[in-house]
C-alpha cells in the first residue's frame, strides 16, 4: 500500500484501476502545473490505497485507518482535483 502525503493545501486524486492511463496522466500534468505555480500539492492514488467499497456493516463497525488518513487529507485541503475514468 501506498503511504499518505502530508496534508496540503492542495490534493490531486485520481481512481483509475489502471496505472499510468490517461486520467492519471492528466491529474499528474495538473499537479505539476499547480506546483509551478507555487503551490504544495499532495497526490493519491486511489487504487493504490486498501480502500473498502461502501457497506454500512463497515461504517458500523468503525472505518479503516486508510479512510480515517484520506478523509485528514480531504478535510485539510482547499483545492480537491479529482481525476475519474
């Protein structure tokens, strides 16, 4: 699994199950437009992540530490680029 970014101002997330397609690509392009304007930008892959699909059993019973880690970094972010197939 992929580790978490520090939290920023800034987050880039695409969640596209193949690696280097072109939704990725572009949040990848994007991201780095953003940095050569100054800012600090924090990208996760989606897929990358143990992330569970939705089930009511799972917010039930507590949420795993990887959507407590990326719901920090939603929550601490001004900007969100979202990148979907």
């Amino acid at each position: 699994m992929e580790s978490f970014p520090a939290p920023s101002p800034v987050l880039c997330m695409t969640g596209s199950i193949v690696a280097g397609c072109f939704v990725s690509r572009l949040v990848s392009v994007e991201a780095d437009l953003l940095r050569g304007r100054g800012e600090h930008v924090a990208v996760v892959e989606l897929d990358a992540l143990d992330l569970p699909v939705f089930h009511e059993r799972i917010e039930r019973d507590g949420l795993p530490p990887a959507v407590l880690q990326l719901k920090e970094l939603i929550a601490a972010a001004r900007v969100l680029v979202l990148g979907a197939p």
